[in-house]
C-alpha cells in the first residue's frame, strides 16, 4: 500500500512540474508566470518533505519550512513590485 502510494505522489509531482513548467512558458502575462514559479517553489517543498520521509531524516522538514517562508517573503516582494514599485 506505502509503495503505492509513493507512485502515485511521484506521479502526481512529475504531472504538476509538467503543468506549471508550460504555465511559465506559455503563461501571456509577468502575473502567470510568478504564479508558475510559486507552484514550482511549492512542488519542490513537497518533494523535500517526500525525500524527508523516505529517508527517516526530518531535519530536511525544517529545510522545507524554511523554503517555503522565504518563497512567500519572494512572492510577496515580487506582487508588491508589480502593483506600485519598491
């Protein structure tokens, strides 16, 4: 059942990688493609937290914690940019 569902989560990375890598290539607009890369920022703390708990080591967590604080931080400077400049 755990090897099942480890295919599925891997499945389900590599077809969200796939999505939002077009979304950045295709996306018409600066807005799409910050969104693109958020998802991408996101999708690779999931696959930090897979990699944490496929090899027992949870200090990779804080790692991912840590990505995820400073890509909201880099998401909200770039939104604030667009709207009015720093």
């Amino acid at each position: 059942m755990a090897d099942t569902l480890l295919i599925m989560s891997v499945v389900l990375i590599f077809f969200g990688i796939l999505f939002s890598m077009a979304r950045l290539v295709i996306g018409r607009t600066v807005v799409d493609r910050v969104v693109a890369i958020d998802i991408l920022t996101v999708i690779t703390i999931s696959i930090i937290g897979l990699y944490a708990h496929l090899s027992g080591r949870f200090i990779y967590v804080d790692v991912a914690l840590v990505y995820g604080v400073l890509s909201f931080l880099a998401v909200l400077a770039i939104a604030r940019y667009l709207e009015r400049g720093l």
